[in-house]
C-alpha cells in the first residue's frame, strides 16, 4: 500500500471535514454549509463517506478528496498537503528501511499463501465428498452459494497433509507454512496440517487482507468447536473484528454497529440485509476492537448468545477480562470494564436481549423483522445487567435484593453522568420496591468506603474543572487535567498542536509539564500516536513501567466524565495548557525582575541584556494573555 493509500484508509473524510465544518447526517451523507464561500441560509456542501468524497453544490462547484480538501482550505500544493495528513494520520513519508521492504515483502509473501489456502479449501468444498457433507451443513444453516462465495468459506479435508502436500508441490517451504500458521507441529515432531476436517472462513483486516482462518468442526466429538490461526504478523485475534472489510460502509451508514459472537451469525445477518454487524474473535472484546469501530460510529449494540450475555454475564473488572481473553475460547460480557470503555471512548454501548436458546443467526432466519426489533430494542448496560439480575428472582426476598444492589450499585456508579445515575437509581429502586433514599445512602456508603481504600478516590466522580488559577508548585491541576485528557484521547494532540501554532504558540511538549514522571508519559503518547500497531492508550501502557502504569492510573481515576462535544473539550484544554504556560511565565518573569535588581550594581551590558529578555517573556506573556482570552470567550 502506498504512502496516499495509508493516509487514506487511517483518516476518515468525516472526523477530518467534521473539525471545521458543522455536519448533519441526510441519509447515507452529511451535509453543510460549504467553508469556502459565504453562504449562511442553502448547506450546499455534501460529504460522501462511501466514496471518501466532498462536493459543494453552490457557488465553489468543487469537490475531490481528503487530499483536495486540506490544499483549498489551507491553500497549499498536493505534496504540502499530504505532509500534513500523513502527519495527523500516524503515517511516515520518508523512504523505508531495507528492513520495513523486507516486512513487506514478507506479508505479501505470507498473504498470497493465505489467498492460495482460500482457493485450495473452496475446491476441496465445492469438488469433493466429504466437501459435499460440508457444503449441506453450510446450506442447513441457511446460507446459499452467493454467500459462501461472498465470504470464501471453504473445507480443510479429513487429512492431515493435505494441504501440507499442495504447498509442497509447489514448492513451498515448511518454515513459511508455519510462520503463517498453516501448518504445525504435532505428535513426534512431524509436520501437519494446522486444520483438520472443519468449515474455513477467511479472516480479513479492515481493509480487506487476508489475516488467518477461523474453522468450524463438523464433527460434533472434535475440540474446540472454533479453531482460530494462531498469532502471526498478520493474524492478531485482539485488533481484527471479523466483518468489519465488509460491514464498515454499513456502519457508517446507519450509524450503528452490531456485535455478534459467531463467524456464521455474521454471514446470515449479512446475507439478510443486516450489513452492519461483526463479530470478535471469540474472546473478550478488547479496546483496540472497539476503537476500530469508533472511527465509523459510537452507536454499538452487543447482541451476544443468551448464555454469555444473559443470567450468567460477569460482573468482573477491565483487567480480569483482558486476562480472560487469553483463558478462553468464550466471549466474555464485561458490565464494568465496558461501562469505563464507554465513558472512554464517548460512546453508547448497549445490550439486545436475546431469546433463551437462540442464536442471532436462528433468529434472522425465523423472522427478519424479529431481528429489528430486537436491536432496536437494546438497552444501555446497566439496564440491562439490572433486568437480568431481577429476573425469575423472589422479590419479596430481602436478602434476593440486597444481592442484586450490591452487585448494580457498584455499576451505577461507573457512570459519569449524574443525570443517568439518578435515573437508573430510581428504576431500580422501583424493580426491588425499595425506598430510593435506602439505595442513594448505600451508593454514598460505597463512595465513602472507596474513598477510605484511595485517598484520590473521592474525586474520580467529579466533573473535572479546570482551575483558572494555582500556584505552579511541582504537579499542578492543570498538567493533571492535560495529560489525563491526552490519556483518554491520544489523537487529540494533533487538534491541540494545530491550534497552538495558530496562535503563534509553540506545540504541546514535555518541557510543559514540571514532573519527570508526567514528561514521560507524555513522551509516550506522543510515540504512541506515531504509531498503528496498537491502541494508542494500550501502548502507552504497554511501554510504561510498574510505577508509571500508577501514575498513569492515577490521572485517569481522576477524569471518569470527559466532555462528550469535542470543540468544547479542545477549547478546555488548550485554555488549561495556556493558563500552565502563563503561570511558569510570570514565575520566569518574577524570576528575570529579581535578577535586574540583583544586578543593578553590574555592568551596563547585564542590565541591558536582561532588559532585552524582560520584553521577549513580556510579549510572549501578552500571546499567552489574548489566547486563554479566545478560550474563555465561548
């Protein structure tokens, strides 16, 4: 993929075009009033998210691409503009490496093995007998032959060096069969193949690549039921959605992803018309999967099996479940971990309760109509947890409800809303016919307990507000306030650097902030956004030590609610990080006055040159005045 390609595929037309121009949905595009002519009363401006395109219809009559965007609006050439896209998109324009070709080269080398097994599994389906069993099962689950050629499902036959021999013949080495997780080691130390007699559905990126296999048994006695490539350079079962090549169009379009639990819930939904579903790959759903999907939508649905979602869903924290996801080969629904992602990453996450005993496949297939309702139907987590928990449960029971609210209260108070914490107290107080004012004091009981286990705990569930003004003595409010922001939304550096410079400001950089440990995590975070092999947050994380992971920690707990309107949020922190610099200026320049009257007895020269410096801190001082001005204007 080219360098233009990259930046493409990494920056999405609506989230660019959205920082300078309001937008509003009109059916499967957006629509404006066009930057770049006077026009207050006709939105002539059209952006087309399927096409990556832009369109004004009024007096400019232009349009074109991401690229043409950035050259009209900031009146450069297509070079300039390319340098400044490739820069907010993580992507590097200098030369590769010998060693970056090499990779290369190697993944493409590894993609047409994998591209070569799609075409020797489909005829072993299609061109066989024991693929003809497989072919009526496929066709017994309701998917008809355009399906199975739309997703590429194939059969790995009832041997074990099938495949093994294919490659052989074509003279293929073991070393590249096992690098790319076709073939393995089994007993004795002699080769064989990785898939033995299953249904092969092809794994892609969200481009589209080829990444692995997912393989169904056939025979019910085999284990497991789903067989996953293994981890590979390009099979990662923690970063891909299956899918999601297919669904992102889908997703944007209605606004809203749908998140399964099987490969084949996935290809009916699909062939029924429900286009924008996907499906993990049958672990935990980690953070990196769910910011995927936030680049195409917040709205997300978890339509997952009665049994994993239902009375046995798990009420366990964000680190069980990441540890979880390397246990088990079962989807795991996690109440808390998913209500901090969804505070984390401003998005709605909600549940759809499914009938006992049903997949969403069954479903479709009996009532597409069903299917709907269902989805739409979906309710936020806490609802949702708290409806399965109250159900078929003796009510009169005062120990049944004393269970139940220590298990829901602990999760209300995960919610950073304070208007959505109230409203689920009162609902439950109204399933378990109790006073709310017994349950709002238990809920304060927690709040206090968890304060006397972390002496910062007591203002996680506050809004933070920015101070206007503090003394700068070593870790302020201000740096606190900053870095946790850039914590929670790492790509926001782009935006705050942008306005910075606007302003005849320098970038954000780690000589703002006072602490060795906060210039670290800062430095990482600025890596971590030059980067695209894993979540932003996760690698700073990943690349921290244990006593940074707490400070870290740390700053986090402090921020649980995040302005959701993102002008708003940009506006608050660029008015922190001014406020920071002006109080280590006036410190300086306090500093600098003391200096000239310690030096009046000096040389004429020391006194004019630290004159010299007093009006360079003084003018910058009048920037930093008139900027935090504009920023508390709004």
């Amino acid at each position: 993929m080219s360098s233009i390609d990259e930046v493409k595929a990494r920056i999405d037309i609506v989230d660019l075009i959205s920082e300078t121009v309001q937008l509003r949905r009109s059916g499967k595009n957006y629509i404006g009033f066009c930057p770049f002519h006077s026009n207050t009363r006709t939105p002539s401006f059209v952006v087309f998210p399927e096409t990556g395109t832009w369109r004004c219809f009024g007096q400019c009559n232009e349009g074109g691409d991401i690229f043409n965007f950035v050259m009209k609006k900031e009146g450069v050439d297509f070079s300039q503009a390319l340098n400044i896209l490739a820069e907010k998109a993580g992507v590097q324009l200098k030369p590769p490496t010998p060693q970056e070709l090499e990779q290369k080269e190697e993944n493409e080398t590894l993609r047409s093995l994998l591209e070569d097994a799609v075409t020797f599994y489909r005829h072993q389906l299609f061109n066989t007998p024991f693929g003809k069993e497989a072919l009526n099962y496929i066709h017994q689950r309701g998917i008809n032959n355009e399906t199975i050629e739309a997703f590429g499902l194939g059969y790995a036959p009832k041997s074990w060096d099938a495949l093994w021999n294919h490659f052989k013949a074509k003279q293929i080495s073991d070393e590249l069969l096992i690098t790319v997780g076709l073939i393995m080691e089994g007993e004795g130390g002699r080769l064989r193949d990785r898939f033995h007699h299953r249904l092969m559905i092809p794994i892609r990126d969200e481009q589209g690549r080829l990444a692995g296999f997912g393989a169904r048994i056939l025979d019910p006695k085999d284990v497991p039921k789903f067989l996953n490539s293994p981890q590979t350079v390009l099979f990662d079962k923690g970063k891909l959605l299956y899918g999601l090549d297919r669904a992102r169009r889908s997703i944007r379009s209605v606004d809203q992803a749908v998140i399964v639990e099987g490969y084949l819930d996935v290809i009916v939904l699909h062939q029924a018309g429900f286009t924008n579903v996907v499906s993990p790959m049958g672990t935990a759903l980690t953070e990196q999967q769910l910011y995927l999907l936030k680049r195409f939508t917040k709205r997300l649905v978890l339509a997952l099996d009665p049994d994993s979602a239902g009375a046995q869903a798990t009420l366990r924290g964000l680190e069980l479940a990441r540890q979880a996801m390397d246990h088990t080969n079962e989807v795991v629904f996690d109440a808390h971990g998913l209500l901090r992602l969804e505070g984390r990453l401003q998005a709605d996450i909600r549940v759809a309760r499914l009938p006992e005993g049903m997949d969403p496949d069954e479903i479709v297939l009996r009532n597409a109509q069903e299917w709907q309702r269902l989805i739409q139907s979906a309710q936020p987590i806490v609802m949702h947890v708290m409806e399965t928990l109250t159900a078929n449960r003796d009510l009169a029971n005062p120990k049944a409800k004393d269970e139940i609210a220590r298990q829901v209260l602990p999760l209300i108070r995960e919610v950073p809303n304070p208007l959505e914490r109230d409203d689920y107290i009162q609902r439950l107080a109204r399933l378990l016919k109790v006073d709310e004012r017994t349950l709002l004091a238990s809920l304060n009981a927690l709040r206090v307990k968890t304060s006397r286990r972390s002496p910062h705990a007591s203002e996680t569930k506050q809004t933070p507000e920015i101070p206007k003004v503090s003394v700068y003595k070593g870790t302020s409010p201000l740096e606190q306030y900053i870095l946790s922001v850039l914590l929670h939304d790492p790509h926001l550096l782009y935006l705050i650097d942008r306005h910075l410079l606007e302003n005849q400001l320098t970038r954000l950089s780690p000589h703002d902030f006072h602490s060795a440990e906060y210039q670290t995590i800062f430095h990482l975070i600025q890596k971590s956004i030059d980067q695209d092999m894993e979540h932003p947050l996760h690698y700073v994380m990943e690349n921290l030590s244990l006593e940074m992971i707490e400070a870290a920690d740390e700053l986090l707990e402090k921020t649980p609610k995040i302005e959701s309107n993102q002008q708003k949020l940009l506006e608050d922190v660029l008015r922190a990080i001014v406020q920071l610099r002006q109080q280590v200026l006036i410190q300086t320049i306090e500093y600098q006055r003391f200096q000239m009257v310690d030096q009046q007895s000096q040389s004429s020269e020391q006194v004019s040159q630290y004159q010299k410096v007093m009006v360079q801190l003084t003018q910058e001082l009048l920037k930093l005045n008139l900027a935090v001005k504009k920023y508390t204007s709004h």
